[in-house]
C-alpha cells in the first residue's frame, strides 16, 4: 500500500488554493442576485427559485463527477465545468430582467460549481494522510470561503464606486476563467503528486450504501443541515440587511472574515481536539449567531459581532466534519464518502433558498430566521446525541 508524503509540494498546493478562490467567487456573486433581480422588478422568491434551479444540476454534477475524475483526471474535469461558472456568471450579468433564462443560468451554476466542490476534496484527500486530511480541507475549503466572500463584496465596492451590480459577475467570470487555466495546466503536477493512482471516484449504489451505513452518515447530514443555515442567510443578506437599515457587506466581512482566518489560522490546532466536543461547541456558537440575528442586532456593531460569531462556529464546524466524512467512511469509500458529503451540502445550500424565499415574501424575514434557527438547533442535537451514545457505549465496555 502506497504512503503520502510527509507534506504537499507547498508550491502546487498553493497554486492549487488559488485556482479554487478564482473559481469561487462565481458562486459567491450569486449572493447578490437577490439584489439584482430586485432592481429588475423581481423580489427574493424569484432569486431563490434561481439559486434553487442549481439544486437540480448539482445532483448530475455529483453523480457524473467520480466517472470524469476516473476518465479525464480531478483537475481538467474542474477545469472544463469551471467553463461553465464562467457562463452563469455572463449569463446573470447579461440576462434581462427575471425570467426563465436565468434559470438555465442557475442549472449552469449548480453543474459547475458541483464537480469543482465534490472534486477538489477528493484532490486533496488523494494528495495528503488521514491524519493531514483535516488540515488540507481547512486551508482549501479557507480559500474557497475567500472566493465566495469576495463575490458580494465585489457588488458592494462596485456600487461604492459608481458602476452597476453587473460589474461584480463579469469580474467573476473572468477571475473564473483565469482559475479554469490553473487547474488544466496543474492536472500532471497533481497527478504525479497522487498517492494512489489506482483509486476509483465513481459512486455506485453498492458504496453509497456502504457510507449511509456507516458513522459518516452523520457529518453527512450535518453539512447538508450547515448548508441550509448558510444558503439561507447568505443569499437573503442583501434584504435582512435593508430591512434594518444596516450595510449589508459588513454581514460578508464579519462572516467571511472570521470564517477565513479560523480555518487558515487554528483549524490545524482545533482538528486535533476531540471532533465529537468541538464540533458540539461550534454548532452552539452557530444557534447563538443566529438567535443575535434575530433578536439582538439592531446596529452595526451587533450585526458584526453576529457575523464573525456565526463565520468561526460555521467555519470550524465545516472543517471538523469534513475530515470526520472522510475518516469514518468504510476502507476504500472515501472519495464516495466525500462526494455525498458534497451531495447533502448542496441540497441544503442550493434547495433551502427557495423556501427561504418564499417565507420572507409571504411570512417575512422573522419566520425565515426561526426557521434557520430551528435547522441549527437540529444540527446542534446531533453532535449531543453523538456524545451521549459515546459515553453510553464507553460506560456499557467498562461493565462488560
């Protein structure tokens, strides 16, 4: 059985981390279609139902992935669906008003963004150890966390600077095409990096079942959950934000901030604690971010603080399951494991936005963040019931 080495050619993982922030910021504009939808007369059910038509996509993109990574290698298959963030990101900009155009452009979006979310994982698992796993996915998904906050601060500086909101999907789309060129040329580096060649990244029934029976079943339903409560908040931020009179962009530098520089600079240290206990304590930070949000912001300051709550306990609690997906799926599953931890992330970040539009047209912006709430309180009592069957079973061996 081959070994990794003891440490990633910092060179090419660094390159690797920059192609995956260019290739970013394509989803992270999408959190500003809300407000460019709403300038052309739409309202935030018709961007959720743009947002949520990826949901669609993203099911294909994951199940084809494995196939293209065995048949064209990780890095072009992302490289060639990267073209595809490229045309939702022109196709938004271009679109005139709201209708169905922008929904063929949202299916782009959802192909795209899934191969290169469900790949890049994969990468980087057949790049490093189990023990270096939970680190690598730290510093990729920190880079990845820079190009989807780059994306709505990009509107903001572009509206500060006098230009339309358009102007932040074209910067996308060609940072995106510049991150297409670094992963195709990048594709031989990594393959030569490649600790086990011979590994197949297709799903099948047989190990989708292997995983769902398995411990990993439950980082699993935890990121999809995750999803939900960041899909949600995110891509209505524009709207909450207005609807208090406050600046939208500080909830995206907060989030981003404090989502960023936690998994750059102590995720290495948090990933070795104890995964059941940290992620129980950054799940709870999650639920008293979003309790601020709906009952203690009523300024700048507490919008902030409530962002930079809510981007470590989302942050770290990523990482944390991450490596967990990984690590707990049966021998020989893991790239399977990690394609449907990025199955459940997109169902909830992709799906959850179109209820989520809808209650805030119909019920209003406090029925969606109780909604939120409640999601993060199920999230929270699964990481409790983790460490009770834990202790449970240790006390049960002990007696025995």
């Amino acid at each position: 059985m081959s070994t990794a080495p003891a440490q990633v050619p910092s060179k090419l993982f660094g390159l690797f981390c920059l192609a995956s922030y260019l290739l970013s910021l394509s989803y992270g504009s999408t959190f500003l279609l809300s407000l460019l939808i709403g300038s052309r007369g739409g309202n935030e059910h018709d961007a959720g139902s743009v947002i949520s038509a990826a949901m669609l996509s993203t099911f294909a993109a994951v199940i084809v992935s494995g196939h293209l990574s065995d048949w064209l290698g990780a890095a072009r298959s992302i490289a060639l669906f990267g073209l595809l963030l490229v045309a939702a990101s022109l196709g938004f900009a271009l679109t005139p008003g709201f209708g169905n155009l922008l929904l063929f452009f949202g299916l782009l979006l959802g192909l795209g963004w899934g191969v290169f979310y469900t790949l890049g994982p994969i990468i980087v698992a057949s790049l490093v150890t189990p023990a270096q796993r939970a680190k690598y996915f730290a510093l990729l998904s920190g880079s990845m966390m820079t190009g989807i906050g780059s994306g709505p601060l990009l509107g903001r500086a572009a509206s500060a600077l006098g230009y339309p909101v358009t102007a932040a999907f074209y910067l996308a789309a060609l940072a995106s095409l510049i991150g297409v060129v670094l992963f195709w040329r990048l594709d031989s580096q990594l393959k030569k990096a490649h600790t086990n060649p011979a590994a197949v990244s297709r799903i099948s029934w047989r190990a989708t079942r292997q995983v769902l029976s398995s411990k990993a079943l439950f980082p699993i339903l935890m990121v999809g959950l995750g999803g939900c409560v960041f899909g949600g908040l995110s891509s209505f931020q524009t709207s909450y934000a207005a609807s208090r009179s406050l600046d939208y962009s500080l909830f995206f530098f907060g989030f981003m901030g404090a989502a960023i520089s936690s998994r750059m600079l102590i995720a290495s240290f948090v990933v070795r604690r104890d995964p059941f206990r940290t992620s129980c304590l950054l799940s709870g930070l999650m639920m008293a971010a979003i309790g601020m949000f709906g009952f203690v912001v009523d300024s700048s300051f507490t919008y902030l603080l409530a962002a930079v709550i809510l981007g470590v306990g989302y942050g770290l609690t990523y990482s944390v399951i991450n490596g967990l997906a990984a690590n707990e799926a049966p021998n020989g599953t893991t790239p399977q494991a990690l394609l449907l931890f990025s199955l459940s992330y997109f169902i909830g970040v992709f799906g959850f936005p179109l209820l989520a539009g809808k209650l805030i047209v119909e019920q209003g912006m406090a029925t969606l963040l109780f909604t939120v709430l409640l999601i993060a309180a199920l999230n929270w009592l699964i990481t409790v019931g983790r460490l009770i069957w834990r202790k449970t079973l240790g006390k049960n061996l002990q007696q025995a």
